[in-house]
C-alpha cells in the first residue's frame, strides 16, 4: 500500500526529474553507448563525479527561477552586458536546435530498425508530433506526459537485467581506468570521450528549463508571490527543489551509468568498439543480448526522444523570449504567447528538416557538443554570480557548500572545454 509519504513525494517531482530525464536524450545514449563500447568499464568514473556537480548547478537554476519569478535569460541580461546575453541566447538556439536534428534523426532510425519503412516518414511524424503537443496541449497535461515518458528510461535497467554483469571486473576498471586502455586507442581518444560525456550530461539547456519550470509553476499559483518571503514557506519550497533535483539529477545518472555498463558487456567484451548513433547500439546489441534487449533499447531511445525534444524546443523559447520580454510558458495559449511557441515550432521545424535530409548524426553531436561547451561556462559563471547577489537573491543566496560545488562544476567544464579544443 502506498504510504501518504510517497505519495508527497512523488507529487513533489517535477522540473528536476524531467530535467534529468531529458539529459539521457537518444544523442547522450550515442554519447554513453559510444563510451561503453569503446572504453568498456574506464569511463564510469565520469559519470560518479558529474552527479554531484550536476545537481549543484541544476539546483542553483531552479533555486533562481523560484526565487526571482523570472528565468535565466531574464537574469543573465541584468547582471550582465546585452551584447552578451543576447550571444549566449543566439547560441543556445543553435545548439539546441542541431540537437534536436540529432533526437528526431535517432527516434526515426529506432522505429525504422523496428518496423521497417521509410525514415522520412518517421522523422516527420515525430516532428509533428513534438509541435502538436507542446502548441496544442496544456501545461498541466504536458508536464504530466512529461513525466509519464521519464518511465522509458527503465528500458536501460531492463537491458541490465537481461545480461550477466562481471561486477569485479567493472569496479576494477573504473577505479584504475588507465590500466585497462584499448591497444588500439590513444590517450587523445580518452580525453575526447571524457569531453563529450561530460559535455552531454551538463548541457547549457537544462539549466534554463528548470529555471523556466520553477517560473511557470509559481505563475501557476498566485499565492506564492506573497508568501515567498515568508520563512516557513521559502524553505518548504526550497527543499522541494533540492527533493526533486537531487532524483532526477540522480536518476539520469544512474540511467546513463546503465547504458555505459550494457554496452561494455554486450558491445566492447564482444568487439564491436565503433558506434556513432544510439540507433547502431540497439542494433549491435540483438546478435548479443537477444531481440528482447534489441527491441527495449530501441523503444527507449524513442520515449527519450519525445521526452528531449520539448525541453530543448521549450528550454530555447523561454530564453529568446525573456530575453526580448515577450509573454513565455506552456501555460499560455498560443494566442496569448504567440512569439513563444514561433519559437518552439521553429526551432523543431528546422532541427526536423536537418533530420529529414539525413545530416551525418556523429557530425551532428560534434557541432552540438562544441557550441554547447563554448557558452557553458560563461553561463555557468553567470548563474554563480546571481546566486551570490544579493540585489536578485535577497536573503535567499547560495551557501557556502552550494557556492563549492557550482564552482567546482564551472571548472570542471572549463577544463573540460579547454581539453575539447585541444583534442580537435
């Protein structure tokens, strides 16, 4: 029987558990599958360090959304030069939008190993289907399929269950992963991949989804505004963030962990150390781990993409609009909103038709991963700045330890951009 305080709890999960959800987009599995199945066991190390950072940075987004009653975008432009914001915005479009290309090209490939036919059917199809419902269904009822797709990332614990795991072996490997390098890869191949995984779990877009997110649900609640300096209240509501932040921060992780492990068995122990889309690792998976594994990851790879798209559509309207200050969020109509949900449909539109042309997907996530590595970090500074200041902040300021692992992730990035350039 499920007890009142589960039931709180998972009432309690929103923007962060979407978030993290849609961090293990059909492009990150290609990340992580790619660093399974290349590295076997020696990336796992990534991902243990990057959970912390990541919710540290996530948190501090949502924390400013709530505390603010406005977005990143919106944030960003008051604390610093128009000129930049504006670019950094500019950016952010780009990227997201050539990862959307990346997430609707995977999902058409997906259905296509499933049922065959044409992948310009399917890619279309998944196009329409991301613009109909972010325009055409409300904000409750989006979030609330939002959250329902966030299921489909089990399909990787699935995969997990369906292969034996040798466990010492893997451990091993992640703690010394220098003593397990590949003969026929190079130090510089290592550092590319510790790049690109860093790089796809901590994504410029994210941060201004949750932030956005926080924003809409204190609209959606009118209450709030008076009650948000109240002290009872404010820590209420900021433990909420931190709940729901630290599970779907957690869970992404965890999943993405899942998919690294599953194809260093089912791929890397088998020989197959070359794949570039996630579409080829469900495919390398069916001689290994059976139709059953094959057919999970696939429909994964689909429920992820539907999740992804709208964050990454939505994440891109929110900024462009709070930027020019036009009306923003999912909980207005499109009348109400018009220059919103332009966005949205624009941004999908051409990220669908990069897709229905078939654009080259490993040069897709390069573009995608290097656009989002050049503004990460100024964005990331940026949101440490304003969570510091007490003239957006008031009393409601980061803490020491939060200020430690904001910083912490901002440099990790920093290197890790640094690195990206100097292994091109």
């Amino acid at each position: 029987m499920v007890t009142q305080a589960a039931k709180k709890f998972v009432r309690g999960l929103g923007p962060g558990l979407i978030t993290g959800a849609a961090d293990d987009d059909p492009s990150g599995i290609a990340t992580y599958s790619q660093a399974g199945s290349q590295f076997r066991f020696a990336l796992v190390w990534t991902l243990l360090l990057t959970t912390p950072l990541m919710i540290g940075i996530q948190m501090l987004s949502a924390r400013i959304g709530w505390v603010t009653g406005e977005g990143l975008a919106a944030n960003i432009d008051k604390m610093f030069p128009r000129w930049l914001t504006t670019t950094l915005v500019g950016l952010l479009v780009v990227a997201n939008t050539i990862n959307i290309a990346a997430d609707i090209g995977a999902m058409g490939e997906a259905v296509r190993l499933l049922l065959g036919g044409p992948l310009a059917l399917y890619v279309l199809g998944f196009g329409a289907l991301s613009i109909v419902t972010q325009v055409v269904f409300s904000y409750e009822r989006t979030v609330r399929i939002l959250k329902w797709l966030t299921l489909a990332l089990f399909a990787y614990v699935a995969v997990i269950l369906t292969v034996q795991i040798p466990w010492r072996q893997a451990i091993a490997e992640s703690l010394h992963p220098w003593s397990f390098f590949p003969k026929d890869t190079s130090i510089k191949d290592y550092t590319s991949m510790v790049v690109a995984v860093l790089g796809t779990t901590i994504s410029p877009y994210l941060f201004f989804w949750q932030a956005a997110q926080e924003v809409e649900d204190n609209h959606r609640r009118p209450e709030s505004q008076a009650l948000r300096l109240h002290p009872e209240y404010a820590a209420e509501h900021l433990s909420r963030i931190k709940q729901d932040t630290v599970t779907g921060m957690s869970f992404s992780n965890v999943i993405a962990l899942c998919i690294v492990i599953a194809t260093a068995v089912t791929l890397n122990m088998q020989g197959v150390t070359n794949i570039q889309t996630s579409a080829q690792a469900a495919q390398a998976l069916r001689p290994v781990a059976g139709d059953f594994a094959f057919a999970v990851f696939a429909l994964g790879i689909v429920g992820t993409g539907l999740l992804a798209v709208p964050v990454l559509a939505g994440s891109a309207a929110y900024a462009v609009s709070e930027l020019y200050g036009w009306k923003a969020g999912l909980s207005h109509g499109f009348h109400e909103a018009r220059g919103f949900y332009l966005i949205i449909m624009a941004a999908t539109g051409i990220g669908t038709l990069m897709g229905y042309c078939e654009v080259d997907p490993l040069k897709a996530l390069v573009w995608s991963a290097i656009v989002n590595g050049v503004i990460s970090v100024p964005i990331m500074a940026a949101l440490m700045w304003i969570g510091q200041s007490t003239k957006l902040m008031g009393s409601y300021t980061i803490s020491a330890r939060h200020r430690f692992f904001g910083w912490s992730a901002t440099v990790v990035m920093a290197v890790a951009v640094v690195l990206m350039f100097a292994t091109m």
